[in-house]
C-alpha cells in the first residue's frame, strides 16, 4: 500500500523523468502547463496540455532540472507554439523573464542545463497570483487602496477586486484582465498603469481623487493558477459569458455588482488581453472595434489620447491600432457562444469608452515586449485616460 501511494503522489507531481540522462521535467507550480509526448537522448518531444480547451491552443509553461549539464533540444508537436522572440526563460523560479532570442526555429529550441539548477521555459513570460502579491506589497497601505474580494472560484481561490479612489466620485472606471487565463503579458501593462495611477504625479493624483476604479486582475483565477488555456474552454470561456445566466463567478458578479455600483457614472471599461500568436495582425498593440458607432468613435478619440501620451518605447499607432467591428477576426460570427466583456459594458448606462486591448505576446512593432516596457505603456494608457475623462491638470 505504501508504494502505491508514492505511485499516485509521484503521478500528481505531473512530472517526466528520463533516467537516460537524468533530466525532470514538471509542471507542479502555479500556471504549469505541459504534456511529455517522449524522450529519446537529448530530445525532448513536448505538446501544450488543452484539457477542457475546445481548439488547439499554444500556451504551454514548464521546468527542467538535470543531474548533469549539458545541452538539451526541445520539439514541440505543433508550428504556432513559439513566438516569433522563441521561449521566454527563467531562472529564478518563474519571477522573472528574458526571451531567448536564438537557438529556435519554427517548432523547436534548445538550452544549454547546468547541473542541478532548474530551468522555466513558457511560450510567453507567466504572471500568476503571486507576482500579484509581490506587486500589492508597496500599496497595500496606501489611502486611496481597497483590496476586496468580487468571488469566490469553485476551487476556492479569491478573486481579487482592486478598488482605487473615493466611493463618491462623479466617474467610475472598470478594468478586467486575463479574461482567458493565458494571456498574462496584459498583466505587466495593468501593472504599470496601477503603478501610474496610486503615483505622486498631479494628474495622476486628481485622477484618483475624481474617479472610482475597479480592478479585477484575473477574471479566470482558477484557469491561471491551474495552467489552462482558457481561451476557447468548454462550453463558452469567460470571454463568452456575458448574457444568459454565466456559468462563472467572476462574470456573473460582474454582471450583477457593476450596475448598482457605477449607477450611470460608469465613463470607461476597459479589458486587457493578448492576441494570437505572433504574425500578421498580432505583432502590434490594437483595440477591437465595438459593433456600437457611438463607443467606435471614443473609442477613436481615446486611441489618439494613447497616441498623443505614448513617450515609452513600446509603440501605439493609430493607423494599424484599430480594428473595426465587421473586419478581419472582429465579426459576429467570431461571438457566436456569447457576449464578450466589451459589448456587455457597451449597454450599461452612462457609458462613454468600452474596449477591448489586444496586447501582443512577445514582438511590438519589431521591439521584443518585457514586463519592463509593458509597465511604460500602462503609464502611458494612465495618461491618456486622465486626459480622456477631463481629469488632467490644462
């Protein structure tokens, strides 16, 4: 019986052992995501693990250690599971990220191990829960911070609503991040603009003292701490949950806190997100156009406030940095299973601004993105949306 047991537990561990050449390979860490299909010498055969994902998907997050160095070569089953940058590599435990930036082709890439020592590799650079944690430290004391709870998770994990500003302000802002929990570089820029925001900056502070915001950071908790895809889950993700009765909590105490709270003074929502992959259109940041032409042309004039305070090097152009409702991936049939956040906040009363930003995961205009120059452009997006609510000192 006792064997047994270390059996199940070692199976739990989801972890791939080659005794050939003594190399671990494990997952059992938040936002762990990976399916060993074989091992044969120093050639790692690997697949993303979709689970409840209705599509082929690409996120994919695991560790390696090894019992002697040297230099590993990892396949992956499919050709978009890579960046156009490569695999993003930790080495401190998933804290933090460099791309790799050679060694890789289209479905492969190699590392050189040293013994002993872990190794992160994902298909992007992770942000779970604890990043968050770390993160909240300096500002959970802060005047205008409300650290509160929006849900519960069936897994029993907390849902993080960050409340910041005066309950009785005249305008209210709602911004949702990791709507589909592998879209986590959206995090470093939610990070910079909060960072903006709670600042010693004149705009900044009138900004906090005029409007109420509630910030939820992971609408799919579970889905990030689990290592899901989240896009494209069985039956409807949460990017699809918006009418009939949801199925999460997370929506579904959006969709019935939100009314009551903005009471009409509800100017801006705003969802954070990443795009496909790399290539073609998702190698720029962009927002998807809102099927409403009076939220399209805010939308319009706030996407020039980005243009007009964009000063970091991660680049907004207004020229590729709209796609308009009834265009490329942006049409109807792409809403089939549901409402999105978007459209949803584009009904509610009083609202002026209700977009979605697609963040790309590894390349902005050719510049390769890091938690770094993301956080300078959520400073950025904190700019223009004081300047876009009247807020900003003339």
């Amino acid at each position: 019986m006792y064997l047994f047991i270390l059996f199940i537990s070692f199976l739990n561990l989801n972890l791939s052992r080659s005794h050939d050449i003594g190399v671990d390979i494990y997952t059992n860490f938040p936002g762990g995501n990976i399916v060993v299909d074989s091992i044969s010498g120093n050639d790692i055969y690997l697949s993303p693990d979709l689970r409840d994902t209705s599509t082929d998907w690409f996120y994919w997050y695991f560790a390696v250690k090894a019992n002697q160095s040297g230099r590993l070569n990892f396949h992956l089953s499919g050709q978009n599971y890579l960046t156009n940058g490569g695999p993003a590599v930790s080495t401190d435990g998933g804290v933090s990220w460099q791309w790799l930036g050679k060694d890789f082709t289209e479905r492969s890439f190699s590392y050189q191990i040293e013994a002993g020592k872990e190794v992160r590799f994902s298909m992007g650079m992770p942000y779970t829960q604890s990043h968050f944690d770390t993160f909240m430290e300096s500002y959970r004391k802060h005047k205008s911070v409300r650290l509160e709870t929006l849900c519960t998770t069936p897994k029993g994990r907390n849902t993080e609503k960050l409340v910041i500003g005066p309950r009785q302000a005249s305008q209210k802002v709602l911004i949702t991040a990791r709507h589909h929990a592998c879209e986590m570089m959206a995090n470093y820029a939610l990070e910079g603009f909060i960072t903006t925001l709670l600042s010693d900056d004149n705009h900044m502070r009138r900004l906090r003292e005029n409007v109420e915001f509630w910030i939820i950071p992971f609408m799919d908790k579970d889905g990030v701490e689990d290592g899901d895809q989240g896009k494209n889950r069985k039956p409807k993700d949460h990017n699809r949950d918006y009418n009939d009765e949801s199925i999460y909590c997370s929506t579904g105490s959006l969709r019935k806190t939100v009314p009551a709270w903005s009471n009409g003074q509800l100017k801006a929502a705003i969802d954070l997100h990443c795009p496909w992959i790399k290539g073609n259109l998702n190698e720029h940041i962009y927002l998807v156009g809102n099927a409403q032409k009076k939220i399209e042309e805010q939308q319009v004039a706030f996407m020039q406030l980005l243009a007009k305070n964009n000063k970091g090097e991660v680049k907004f152009s207004p020229d590729k940095g709209f796609i308009a409702f009834g265009t490329a991936w942006n049409t109807a049939k792409n809403f089939t299973q549901g409402k999105s956040f978007s459209a949803w906040a584009a009904e509610l009363e009083g609202i002026r601004l209700s977009t979605t930003f697609e963040i790309p995961y590894s390349l902005n205009e050719g510049m390769y993105l890091t938690p770094e120059n993301l956080r300078a452009f959520g400073k950025d997006m904190a700019f223009a949306l004081a300047e876009y609510l009247g807020t900003s000192e003339k």
